[in-house]
C-alpha cells in the first residue's frame, strides 16, 4: 500500500532531481552563475529576506500569539479574519497590492496627492523599497499561519502555572519570560527553521509583485531559478539551486530529526 | 460578568489598539480587489476609497465573457475546479494508503519512506519546479493538465501522508487486534475500522490538497502554456503582460477565483485548524 506514493516519488522527485544535478554537472555553470552580477544580488536579497524578514514575522506572530489567546467574543471574529491571507490564493491579492503601489493610478499615491498635493514614492522602481514591500507581502500571506502554529503552543502551556505566578505577583513581563518562554522557545525556533526553508521557495511574493525588477535587482533564489529557466539556461537555473544546497540540507536534516523523534 | 473597573477598560483598549489595526491590515488587499470590482475603470484608477458609482458591470463582463482575455473564463474556472478535486482525491487515496500501511499494518521500510516523504515536504517547492519542468517535458507531458495534477499530488501528499500517520498513530491498536481476532483481512480493516474512525483528518487532508492545487500558481503557469488548459491562475497572471490590461476585470476576475477556496476554508475550518496546525510543526 506504499508502492503508489514510492512510484510518485521516485518519477516526480527522484528522477527529476537525479536529471537536476546531472544537468548542472559542469564546472562551467557554475563560473557562468559567479560571473553573473545578478547572482550576487539576489544571494543577497535571499539573506536579507530570510534573516530580516523571517524574523521580523515571526517576532509578530508570537506577540500576535498572545492576543489571539485572551478569551473575548470579538477576539475569534478577529481571528476569524485574520487567517483570510492564508486561505486566499496569491495571485489576486498580490496584484492588488501591486495595483496598489502603482505610481501613477495605484490608490495610495492618488491619495498621497490628493492629502499631500505631493507626490508620492515610486514604490516598486526602488530595488531596496521594492524588496521591502516583497517582505512585507510575504508577512501578510504567512504571518496567520505562523501565529496559529504558536497559538497552539501557547494553549498547551497549563493555565495554573500563570495563576500561582499571579498570586506570587509576577509582571506580564516575568510571566512570558519565565512560563510562557521556556516552553515556547523549542517550537518558535523549529517554526523559523521550518519557515525559513520555507520561504527560499516563496516565489509568489517577489515574483508577482516587482517580477523581479527593477533591473532583475529583487530577485531571490526562487525566481532567479525561474528566470534562468525562462531564458533557457536550465545549467545555471540548476547550479544556482545546487549552490543553496549546502545551506538548506543541514536544515532539512535538523527539522526531520526534530520531527521524527 | 467582570466589573467594570479602570483596570478592565485599560486591558480592553490596549486589546482593541491591536484589534483593530490588525484587521485593517488584514483587508486591505482584499479591500483594494472588492472596490476595483465594483468600480468603473476610470474610478478605480482615481484613488476613490468608495466608487461614485459603484457598478455590477465588471461582474457582467466576466461572467459573460464580454472581454476578449476573458474568452475562456468558463473552461478555466472549469479547469481550475477539476485539477483540484482530482489533486485532492489522488492524494487523499495515495497518502491515506500510506499512512495506513506504515502506522497500521507496520510494513517494513516503512520508517524510510515517512523519511522520504517528511524530505520532500521540506524541499523549498520553487527548488522542485524546475528540474520537475524539466522532467514533465522528457515524460511528454508537458501543456497536458496530467502534468499539473502529478505535480501537485507529489507536492502535497508528504505532508499528508505526515498528518495521517500523526493521527493514525493515536487511533488504540487494540481495535485492529479485536477486529483481526473476528478474521477481518487487511482490507477489511481498512475499509471498516479504519476509515470511519479517520475521517476528520481525511477532511483536514483533503481539503488541504484541494485549496492547494486551486490556488497555486508556479507550477501551473510553468506547465500549462495553452490558454483553453489554463487554470484561472495562470490567466490572471497572463493578463499582467499587456500595458492596456482591463484591470477592472482583473480584479474582477482575482475576486471570483479567490471565493471558492474561502468559502471552503470557512466551511471545513474545525478540522483544518486542529488536523494542520497538529502535523506541521511537533511541540
């Protein structure tokens, strides 16, 4: 009863990633992906968003975590709707929000001009705003998954640990540093492992947003692959995914013994 | 009832100062979509914060097709629906079989292949895409929907081979015992004890595979090329590439294919919340 998802994997994963590396064999490639200038760039712009961004969302999520817990009515219509971004597919809301930053037409600068009489930024033609923004997306579409994940860890902590510390009159502040994290802190740094893994393959939040631009300056690795692919380059689209490796693997590694244990 | 004390409302403002912003922040995108679809071109592209004159036109256009990127709005959303629902069935029937096989009947391996599985459920999906183009077109299969479908079958079915062997692992053996004392074959486990007992995590998996296939968009758009093969997806992100784009009907178009997967989200969100936020990361 295993065999149909061994002959998937084997035809959709092994195959496939066997021909990969068989495709990015040559030496050559990979001096033609270091000679490239926007290999650079977007190695870069993969560590910021991952270092950055990653940690700015998940810094969010556990404080958002902490309000999703107070027991309100209004409170589980909040949440209700704050896992819409999760639900819904990228493409439409992401082009909104594109549509948005227009410079000419977009909402948020007609209204710039229309308070200001000014005129506003051109967001996405800034290689450093418009990865800000990419990052921003990114928060948005994953940030309810994220606190949900630590909503769960913050439920399993037993309510009576928070009602001696209050008799023994903690602060909020000694009660998250001493119940709420200690018991948090193992499954906040598998989640941002897990999340940043993850985000190597967010293609969706650079992609449709800036697509890349301006001048190829926000790539990350994930679109760089594509673009690559799309110029008929599969080498460097390979070489460029082979380079990631010796940083991703360690990481899968790590999260498949925390999982498997 | 709590009393109504200075301390109270300090803890509820300083709830609603998060609450609020929270939700503005939320909607906005979604926000931005509603009113560019219910707004004339020319209104849209003003920075009105409301139309002057909000109109159902859009919707017309869409739905009738009155747009010549819009000749194939019907086969799409059609396209879109079928890749989904069989991605959802196969890999609820590929994954339920392993997980069955490995936590029920303990075949041997069958640590390694939850291995395998648990590897490629980490593997960044856009790393995937492009030795899997690759590969789709050696198999012949590529600008053919079984292309998509497989694809997205293999992406999803580690993580729910992941949930199911979670929540099969809890079922109590005894149950498989008393039922194989009474002769049940395998099968029959399955199908009878089994089964019944799984649903809600089926619901959770099933669901999951489905609003997957539906909303994705990278590996649709990289193995479909012909417009009546399209999902919605992918026409949308095709309407990106012309300068005179009715982006009206955009929007319009992007709030259509967005409402399905909400209202599925909605309706079946007991058992998403509890059966993925349990698999996705162990405490």
């Amino acid at each position: 009863m295993v065999v149909p998802y061994l002959l998937i994997f084997f035809i959709f994963v092994v195959y496939p990633v066997g021909y990969g590396l068989w495709l990015a064999r040559h030496p050559d490639s990979y001096e033609r992906l270091f000679a490239d200038p926007i290999f650079y760039r977007t190695v870069i712009n993969t560590l910021v968003f991952l270092v950055v961004g990653i940690n700015i969302k998940m810094v969010i999520a556990l404080m958002l975590s902490g309000f999703f817990v107070q027991k309100r009515w209004w409170i589980s219509i909040i949440s209700m709707i704050f896992i819409l971004p999760w639900a819904l597919p990228s493409i439409p809301t992401i082009l909104s929000v594109r549509f948005m930053l227009n410079p000419e037409w977009g909402i948020i600068n007609t209204q710039i001009f229309q308070l200001t009489g000014a005129d506003g930024p051109n967001w996405l033609n800034d290689p450093v705003l418009a990865l800000c923004l990419a990052m921003v997306m990114h928060i948005w579409k994953s940030l309810p998954f994220w606190t949900l994940i630590l909503v769960a860890a913050r439920l399993s902590i037993p309510g009576e640990q928070y009602e001696a510390a209050s008799v023994d009159g903690a602060t909020n502040w000694q009660k998250f540093r001493f119940i709420t994290w200690p018991s948090m802190k193992t499954i906040y740094l598998t989640s941002t492992i897990l999340s940043m893994i993850w985000t190597l393959g967010d293609f969706n939040s650079v992609y449709l947003l800036t697509g890349g631009g301006p001048a190829d300056m926000t790539h990350v690795l994930a679109t760089l692959g594509i673009r690559y692919l799309r110029l008929d380059q599969v080498d460097l689209a390979m070489a460029s995914i082979v380079v990631a490796m010796p940083f991703v693997l360690p990481l899968v590694f790590f999260m498949m013994k925390r999982l498997s244990k | 009832m709590k009393k109504f004390t200075l301390k109270n409302i300090a803890t509820e403002a300083k709830l609603l100062l998060i609450g609020i912003p929270l939700i503005i922040w939320t909607l906005i995108p979604v926000y931005h979509l509603f009113l560019f679809s219910i707004s004339t071109k020319d209104s849209a592209t003003s920075g009105h914060l409301w139309p002057v004159h909000p109109t159902l036109q859009n919707f017309e256009f869409v739905l009738m097709q009155k747009h010549f990127y819009l000749n194939y709005f019907w086969i799409q959303m059609w396209n879109s629906l079928f890749i989904a629902l069989m991605v959802g069935f196969f890999t609820l029937l590929i994954s339920t079989f392993a997980a069955f096989a490995i936590s029920r009947l303990k075949v041997r391996g069958g640590r390694t292949v939850l291995n395998l599985a648990l590897f490629t459920y980490f593997i960044p999906a856009a790393f995937l895409a492009v030795p899997m183009y690759k590969t789709m077109g050696q198999y012949g299969l590529l600008n053919n929907q079984l292309s998509l479908i497989l694809a997205m079958i293999t992406i999803a079915s580690p993580y729910s081979i992941w949930v199911l062997k979670q929540a099969s692992d809890k079922l109590p053996l005894e149950l498989d015992e008393a039922a194989r004392m009474d002769g049940a074959t395998p099968m029959q486990l399955f199908r009878l004890v089994y089964l019944p007992l799984m649903v809600p995590s089926l619901v959770a998996v099933g669901t999951y595979s489905l609003l997957l296939a539906w909303n994705e968009y990278l590996y649709a758009f990289l193995l479909l090329s012909k417009e009546d093969s399209f999902t919605v997806g992918v026409a949308l992100g095709n309407f990106l590439s012309a300068d005179d784009s009715p982006w009206e009907l955009l929007m319009t178009t992007g709030l259509i294919y967005a409402l399905p997967p909400a209202a599925i989200y909605y309706t079946f969100k007991r058992y998403m919340v509890s059966g993925l936020t349990a698999g996705a990361v162990k405490s």
